[in-house]
C-alpha cells in the first residue's frame, strides 16, 4: 500500500521538518498552496492543512486532493479485491485531466495579471517623471497649471501605490495564498 510519503511528493514538494518519530515533513498545500502550511507525520500516517484545516489519512488525502471517492481511494491503495471498473478509471482521468486544466489556466492567469500590473506599473512612473519634470521646469511655470500639475502628480503616486501592492501579490512567492484567493473569486465572477 502506498505510504503518504510516496503519494503527497507526486503533488507537492516536501521536506523534513522534524527527526523525532520518524520525523515531520512540511510543504505547500496540494489544495490551497502557501509555503509550508501542510504536515505529514509518516508514522501516524497523517497529514494535516493549517491554511484550509483539512486532515486526515492516505485514504482521506486521495478523497481531498485527487477528487476519488472512498472506494476509489481504497482501490487505488490496494486495499479494495476489486479492481477499478473501466468508468471509474474514464472518471478519474477526465478528473485528473479537469485538475491540471485548471491549473494551466491559473498559471496562465497569473502570467497575464503579472504582466498587466508590470505594464501599468511602468506607465505610471514614466507618467510620473514627467510631472515631476513639468514642475521643476522654469519655463512651463504658470499658477494655474503648476496646481493642476500637483495635482496630477499625487493622483499618479497614490495609484503607483496601489499598484504597487497589486504587483507584489503576482511577483513573490508568499503571496501565493493571496494570488489563489484571487483567483477563485476572479472564477466566481466570471461564472455568475
Ligand atoms: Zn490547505
């Protein structure tokens, strides 16, 4: 029978954390990412998600993160006499294959946000420079336009800071659990 410590490192990398007990093992979540949130003890065969609290053995980890049902699970551990029926195993690939669609389709997601913000980003500060310079410039010095200038200009800086947030989350790696969370509500939009 497969052990976790064969199963979970198929979905995500893992590395020990722990010696005593046969040791602790942390990584990302198969299900909700971040860093190191998801445990395994291999002794007590059992993991546990401190981002999306869910838990539980080798059969329940099939059940939670590669879509089988309890019988499935069973039978794909060897734990079950009879074997896989052809629509089961038609089932479970067209879910396996629905699992990496939709991953395809967040990592693209995140590409193309990454690469709007880094876009905007860039307007922004050039937009930016060039009031900086429309204010510094003697010659284009007039009451009137010098306030509509200032006022440009904390308009373009408060939205590069906001911005600037917006491309940290698509940027570094921790933001992993923020850029999900996007990216779920982003789907529930666009399926209402
Ligand atoms: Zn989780």
């Amino acid at each position: 029978m497969p052990h976790l410590l064969d199963l979970v490192p198929q979905d995500v990398p893992l590395r020990r954390v722990a010696n005593t007990n046969d040791g602790e093992y942390a990584g990302p979540c198969p299900g909700c990412g971040g860093k190191d949130r998801f445990r395994v003890w291999p002794r007590e065969g059992r993991y546990w998600c401190r981002g999306c609290g869910r838990r539980g053995d080798t059969i329940q980890y099939l059940r939670h993160f590669h879509g089988l049902s309890f019988a499935e699970a069973k039978r794909v551990l060897g734990l079950a006499d009879t074997p896989c029926s052809h629509a089961e195993r038609t089932e479970q690939e067209a879910r396996k294959n629905t699992r990496a669609m939709v991953k395809e389709i967040y990592r693209v997601w995140c590409h193309e946000q990454m690469i709007f913000y880094t876009d905007l980003h860039r307007e922004l500060l050039a937009e930016e420079e060039i009031l900086q310079i429309a204010l510094l410039h003697p010659r284009l010095y007039d009451q009137q336009q010098d306030e509509l200038y200032r006022h440009q200009l904390v308009s373009v800086q408060e939205q590069l800071a906001s911005i600037q947030t917006d491309l940290d989350v698509f940027t570094y790696n921790e933001f992993e659990d923020v850029r999900f969370f996007l990216f779920k509500n982003r789907r529930r939009a666009d399926a209402r």
